[in-house]
C-alpha cells in the first residue's frame, strides 16, 4: 500500500509539474498591453489613433495579413508597356459621398486630399445599354427609375420617422410603382444597377427603411458624388498613411501575420490567442473583425457569445461584390464611356456591369475593364475556375459587341471574397424587418470586448467611413474608461459605460433608438444634394 501511494504522490508531483511548466511556458509566450485592436483595416486603425490623440500608447494591432488596410485591398495584375503590373483594388474602391461647401465632409475624402490619392469622379450618366443584341438604347428606363425613387425614398423616410414597419426593398419599389415583370430584363438589368450594385444584395433581400437610410444619409449630409480611386500605390495608402502619423516605421505594437484563432474575455479583461501559440493579454480589446469573420465562426470565443449577440450576428447579412478584371491588346470597347449595362435574355445579375478603365481620367493606357457580380452570382462564380468564368465574360462581351473581333485577353483575374478567411464577404447589408435594436446588438460590447466596423454603423453600414467613425468611437470611448472621465458627473452612459443591449426584443425599436437619425427631417433624409 505505501509503495502505490509513493508512485501516487510521484505521479501527481509529475503532472503538476508538468502543468505547471506548460503554464509558465504559455505565460511566456503571452505579451501584455492596456488595449488589443484585432484586424488592421479603417476601423482597427481608426480606433489605434483614437487612442494615441488621447495619450494611450499602449496598444496592439493585431492582423491577419502582412499589410494594413483589410477589406480597402489591391494586387497587381496585366501589364504597363514598362512590363511591370498595374494596380487594381479588388476590394474598398470608392469615396463615396464628398463633401459640400460650407457641410460636413466625409473623412475618407478628407484622407484622399491629405494624402494625395489619385481618383476621378464616378459619371454615371456616361453609361452605354446592351442586350445580346449588342447595343440596345433603354436610357430612359433609367430615368424611369430614377424619378420613381424619389417618391420611394420619401416613403422609406416617413417610415422611419414615424417609427413604423419596415418592408423589404422589394415592396416599398412596388409600392412607388416600379414593377418590372420578371422577363423584362432591360428592367431587371437597370434595377440590378441602381440597387444591387450598391447594395450587394437584391430588394428582396434588403430593408426598405434602412436601406434608404444607409444611402441617404451619406449622399445627403455629404454630396451625391463618387470617386474611383485608380492610385498605382493602392487605395489602402491612405489607412497606412493615417497609421504612421502614431506608428513608427517596424512599430513593435503592429503585429502583421498574426492569425488569431480564439478570444477569451471576461470582466477583468481579454486574452487574445494566436495561431502560433502565442497570446496577448489585454484590459480592454476592440473586435474589428468582419462581419463575414463572425458570422462563419472563424475565431471562437470563450465563453461563447451571448446568445443576443449572436442572434445579431446571424440576423444581419453580408453582401459580396466580385471584380472581374480582363486586359486586352487593345481597348475595343467605346473609349469615352465609363460604364456599360447588360441585360441578359434569362439571368438577372448575370455579367450585367461593366466598367473601362481605359476610359479619360482613368488608367488611359490600360485596356483594362471590369465585370462586378454580386450576391448569388458572385457566390456562383467564386466556386468555379478561372477557364469557366473568362468564357462566359468573354461570351457576354462578344455579344455586347458583336462586330468587334474581340481577341482573347492578356490578362484575367477575379478575387473570391466569400471563401476568403479573413473577410467571407464584402461588406455587410441591413435585412428587412429588422430593427435598430437587432442593431445595437450587433454594435453592443460584452464586458471588455468592443467590436467596431462597418457593420456597427447604423448611419454608414456598409461604407468605409461607417468604419472609421466606428473605430474612432470605440477609441474615444476606451479611452474615457482608461483615463477615468466616467467619474464625471457630466459624463453619460454611452460615453463610458457599456453600450446598451436588448435581451429581450420588440416588433419594432422605441423612438429612443433613433437618435442615432436625429437631425435630418424627413424632407433631408430623401431630398436630392
């Protein structure tokens, strides 16, 4: 008996030895900070110099890729006559929404002039209509759109105010009176330009109200006018430029090439860990994660997310929008015209979009133009080769023009946004008959961990500068926890406490909700810049 319980004591010494060693090796490899930034794209970098204005140094970023920038990501493709490549941004492209004389302005666009990023103005009135005929003039259902939306975004705006129930996009058209038959394609087609190329979804798959909202109130509190940015340096210049106003050159708080794969966070803070086996360990972390990332359970949480935050989580959608970009020995194609719509006899979406790079003001010498898909289509062809899709792009091109000899192309390459691990996705959309209290729970923190990004803008979802406002509030907002301004009797909840959530939700949001919207009378939130 004394001899089993002395290899007993022996063997339970071993072990917790054992467990001990391996306890002091993982301490080891984990460094310590005040707050951890997870993901380096517009808003992680945002909430970083949110941070430093305040005098909060002690941060990390940690990101996935070896750059910063996220979803705003370019890559080089075809030829210059010097042989070496262009640059193409597969994803973040535009500054959407300026600014107007005298109004706000759109931070983005306050970044393009700092740093000099080189864009051109989106004419969408230079646009050419085509069929499998070739070309087919249906202008003027575009105007025929056009001038139904303003009574559509009147209604979208009244709804809101009066805080009533949302539709999808679907209705509220149909109830404007746009109702284009399922084999009018030449109507599918301008639909399909004037919703589901910015929305990355269809009216059916999108709410009415805060769909509108989401458009609105950028093209309205800044200007109607979009800017594609063509910089040979890459549209994330701007995100990187920001970050060495804070970062210096091989800053040891910048940690590229770090996969995160779990995040455990409690009341007392967060512990960040790395597929390398590493960790970090911090009082307060900001989740920038996209919502693609959350959604397909790409990092684990411990525990795990509430069961509120993640019914947000699912309830909202994430869009993609894929870029298929061809070179040719030649620009074949109308060299003035920036824009070129094709409606196909049976597929709605279906290589309807193409845009010339070629084109004045552009990359001129290029020859480059572009096919966009979104949703369904974009899912389809993510999944099937390179060979596959540059038949049926050329197949479509070849019947755009078909007294062209269009040769085949120099170049081709799409990227595949829905399978990519670090984004599932392009950017996210609002649901019908969803509400804004669905929405603070998205955007809610859960004791210590905050999450900020385009998706957690009620404003501005969707858009690059709905992440820059988010990261920049979360960072104001860990800095009034950090330097104690909550004690300040003038302070407010929001400001420093958590953010608030909803266990429990309602068929529609209380009009508290929306002063998110204060400020813009309905008249504003629908009326023309």
């Amino acid at each position: 008996m004394f001899v089993k319980k002395t290899l007993l004591t022996a063997l339970v010494a071993q072990t917790c030895a054992a467990a001990t060693a391996k306890a002091r090796e993982e301490n080891a490899k984990c460094s310590k900070t005040t707050v951890a930034i997870l993901g380096g794209g517009m808003a992680g970098v945002a909430a970083a110099q949110a941070l430093s204005n305040s005098s909060i140094h002690d941060f990390v970023i940690i990101e996935y890729r070896d750059t910063l920038g996220g979803r705003v990501a370019h890559t080089g493709f075809g030829k210059k006559p010097s042989g070496d490549p262009y640059t193409v941004e597969i994803g973040a492209n535009w500054v959407q929404g300026l600014g107007s004389p005298g109004g706000p302005e759109n931070p983005v666009w306050t970044f393009a002039k700092k740093w000099d990023l080189n864009n051109t103005y989106s004419n969408y009135s230079a646009i050419l209509t085509y069929n499998e005929t070739g070309y087919t003039d249906y202008s003027a259902i575009l105007d025929e759109y056009e001038n139904m939306y303003e009574g559509a975004s009147e209604q979208a705006g009244i709804l809101l105010k009066q805080n009533l129930q949302d539709q999808t996009t679907r209705s509220g058209l149909s109830l404007a009176g746009w109702k284009p038959k399922k084999d009018d394609m030449k109507r599918q087609a301008v639909e399909w330009w004037e919703w589901d190329w910015e929305d990355a979804n269809s009216p059916e798959e999108s709410s009415f109200i805060f769909g509108s909202a989401g458009s609105n109130l950028t093209f309205n509190q800044f200007s109607d006018e979009n800017n594609y940015v063509w910089d040979q340096r890459g549209y994330n210049r701007i995100i990187k430029k920001e970050a060495s106003t804070f970062l210096k050159k091989n800053d040891p708080r910048l940690h590229l090439n770090s996969v995160i794969t779990n995040v455990t966070y409690s009341d007392d803070g967060v512990t960040i860990h790395k597929e390398d086996g590493s960790c970090v360990q911090a009082a307060y972390a900001v989740c920038t994660f996209s919502l693609g990332v959350l959604q397909n359970d790409a990092v684990s949480f411990a525990p795990e997310l509430p069961s509120w935050k993640q019914t947000a989580i699912q309830k909202f959608s994430m869009g993609t929008y894929t870029k298929i970009f061809l070179q040719f020995n030649e620009t074949f194609w109308p060299r003035d015209t920036q824009y070129f719509l094709y409606a196909d006899p049976t597929t709605r979406g279906y290589y309807p979009v193409w845009q010339s790079l070629s084109a004045p003001g552009f990359i001129e010498e290029s020859n480059i133009i572009f096919a966009t898909v979104v949703s369904q289509e974009a899912y389809r062809i993510e999944r099937q080769t390179d060979e596959q899709t540059k038949d049926e792009a050329m197949a479509v091109l070849r019947k755009m023009f078909p007294d062209v000899d269009i040769p085949e192309p120099e170049a081709f390459m799409y990227p595949r946004w829905s399978t990519t691990p670090w984004a599932y996705g392009s950017y996210s959309n609002w649901p019908p008959s969803t509400t804004l209290e669905m929405h603070e729970n998205l955007r809610a923190n859960i004791d210590r961990l905050w999450f900020a990004g385009e998706a957690t803008s009620a404003q501005y979802f969707g858009f690059l500068h709905g992440a820059w406002f988010e990261g920049r509030d979360v960072g104001e907002q860990i800095a009034s926890l950090l330097k104690s301004e909550c004690n300040n009797v003038q302070s407010t909840a929001e400001d420093c406490g958590n953010r608030v959530y909803y266990e429990t939700l309602h068929g529609s949001s209380p009009m508290a909700d929306y002063s998110v919207f204060d400020g813009w009378s309905v008249s504003s939130f629908y009326s023309s810049s």
